[in-house]
C-alpha cells in the first residue's frame, strides 16, 4: 500500500515542479526521487553553480579533442601510427592556457605563436615516425630478400682445386631481382 505526504510549497515553485515531472517522470514522487538521487550519488550540492566550471572543462575536452582530430587526419593521410613522442607532445607539452587566450583550432582567429609551434613539433613528429616506419619496412624487406637469396646459394666441391658457391636460381629471376635493386637505388640515391 502506497503512502503520501504532504509538503507545503509556493504555488509558482510547485507548478514549475509539475510541468518539469509531466516531461520527463510518470510520477512527482518518481521526479523528486530521481533528483534526490543524483545529488546524493554524485556528492554534489543543489546550490553549487557549474556554469563556468563545466564549461571550463567542456572548453578543454573541445580543445584536446580538436588537437586529436588534426593528428588523426594527419596519421591517416600519411599512414603513420601514433607514437610515444606524439602522444606526449599532443598531452604534456601542449601551450598552457593563458588568460583570455582563444581556444585552439578555432577558425577565423588571430594566429598563435605558441600553438602554432606546437603543431609545427607534432606535425615534425609525424614526418619523423612515418620516415622511420617506411626505412623500417624497406630494411626487413631487404633482409627478407637477401635471406630468400642466400637460401638458393649451395657450396659445390669440385675434386679439381676449389670448393665454389652456386646461385641456384633462374637467370630471369636474378635479373629482375637486379633490376629492381638498381631501381631502388637510384630513386633513393641523392640527386646532385
């Protein structure tokens, strides 16, 4: 069996109430009880003002999150995955916000010296790690060749003077290896 009170408000407080209850609860106990509970739960006070906190914080996560974005965009452009040293730049060495400092990434803003540095290391960091990746990946593919290559050799005895090393391979397959060396020299090599 249900049982009610009575609590005595200002009639502009209680319609306020019931409109507020109709919108979002079945019932006012259910409204009220809700209420209660998210103040009791998260250890907060009803007369705590937020305004300029959580905005603060709001501005922040927007910040952050834009900063992310941009090396997000930039990894998936030039194919580079995050590293340790971006993911420091982005969260320890970013700009400090100065007092009435404009929020970074904004358009249509005066530009800023401090972040522009900031992106200027992030986006050097990015070049940084993607030319290591790609140096990483032609040295195990040369290594992966040059063992496939060094598998095909076999030591020949001969019974007249000396043992000797044969390639056992096709002479197609050793000129298209050879080419293609040749290519990847010259395309790395230093023009000048």
């Amino acid at each position: 069996m249900k049982t009610f009170s009575n609590i005595r408000f200002k009639k502009d407080t209680a319609q306020k109430f019931q409109t507020f209850s109709r919108r979002s609860f079945k019932t006012h106990t259910e409204a009220l009880q809700t209420m209660l509970d998210f103040f009791i739960y998260n250890e907060i006070s009803p007369k705590e003002s937020f305004g300029p906190n959580v905005r603060t914080i709001s501005n922040l996560i927007k910040k952050r999150f834009n900063a992310m974005v941009a090396i997000m965009k930039n990894m998936e452009k030039n194919g580079v995955l995050p590293t340790k040293t971006m993911m420091e730049l982005l969260f320890e060495n970013s700009p400090h916000k100065k007092s009435r400092q404009v929020p970074l990434l904004m358009e249509g803003r005066k530009s800023d010296p401090e972040r522009d540095m900031f992106f200027k290391k992030v986006e050097e960091a990015i070049r940084v790690e993607k030319e290591n990746t790609n140096l990483k990946c032609d040295l195990r593919q040369n290594r992966e060749e040059f063992i496939a290559l060094l598998n095909k050799v076999q030591l020949v005895k001969s019974n007249f003077g000396k043992s000797r090393l044969q390639l056992d391979m096709a002479p197609e397959d050793f000129e298209r290896l050879k080419t293609k060396k040749e290519k990847e020299f010259v395309k790395e090599s230093p023009v000048g």
